[in-house]
C-alpha cells in the first residue's frame, strides 16, 4: 500500500520544502523555548530571586518565543501570548503587591473578553 503523506511535504531534491522549513524552525523555538524555562526557573530558584521576578523571567521568556515566531515567518499562538502576558502581570503584582486581589480582576478581564469575542461574531 502506497504512504500517503498530505499533512506535510517531503524533501524535494534534497532540500526541505518551505512548509517542512517552517515545521523544523517552529519545533526548535519551541524546544528552545522549554529549554530556556527550566534555565530560568533552575536560576531562579537557586538564587532564591522569589516568585515575582521567577514569573516575570517566564512571561518574559513566552513573549520572548512569539517574537522569534514572527521574525522567522511562522505564526503567533495567542494563546501563549497571553500566558506571557498574564505571568508577567502576576509576577509585577507579587513585586509590588497592592492592596487590591489579582484574581477577582482577572475574572472580570476573562469574562469581558469572552463577552466581547461573542459580541463581534454578530
């Protein structure tokens, strides 16, 4: 029985095809991505830097990877933009520590962004 492949395009003539080239470019950010949180957090707990800044360095570090994303032609993940942008938010509350909770604003963030997303599908 014959391999049909039509998820991905095999090497033509012995170069990767762009498709294949972007793959293997989204697959090492990603890896040098992980590999660079346990850096971080490894560093981060053995010079007990405390759990603000740690959360800042991974919001850091997820941008970070979306950034690389874009500039080598590959699609942001909104998601992950978000988790950046939330760990960086969570770590600078835990740096300066106001008076007011963080997790009953970001409910009320949560659910008007839900609220919204539903609103523009009119």
């Amino acid at each position: 029985m014959a391999d049909q492949n039509t998820d991905e395009q095999l090497p033509v003539g012995g170069k990767e095809s762009k498709p294949a080239a972007k793959n293997e470019w989204a697959n090492r950010l990603d890896t040098i991505g992980w590999a660079l949180f346990f850096i971080w957090v490894g560093i981060a707990f053995l010079l007990d830097f405390g759990f603000g800044i740690g959360l800042v360095g991974i919001g850091v570090i997820t941008l970070g990877v979306q950034i690389a994303r874009t500039r080598h032609g590959l699609k942001t993940e909104t998601f992950w933009i978000i988790i950046g942008i939330l760990f960086i938010l969570g770590g600078l509350w835990q740096l300066f520590e106001p008076d007011i909770p963080i997790i009953p604003i970001l409910l009320i963030v949560a659910g008007l962004i839900v609220l919204l997303s539903v609103m523009r599908k009119k």
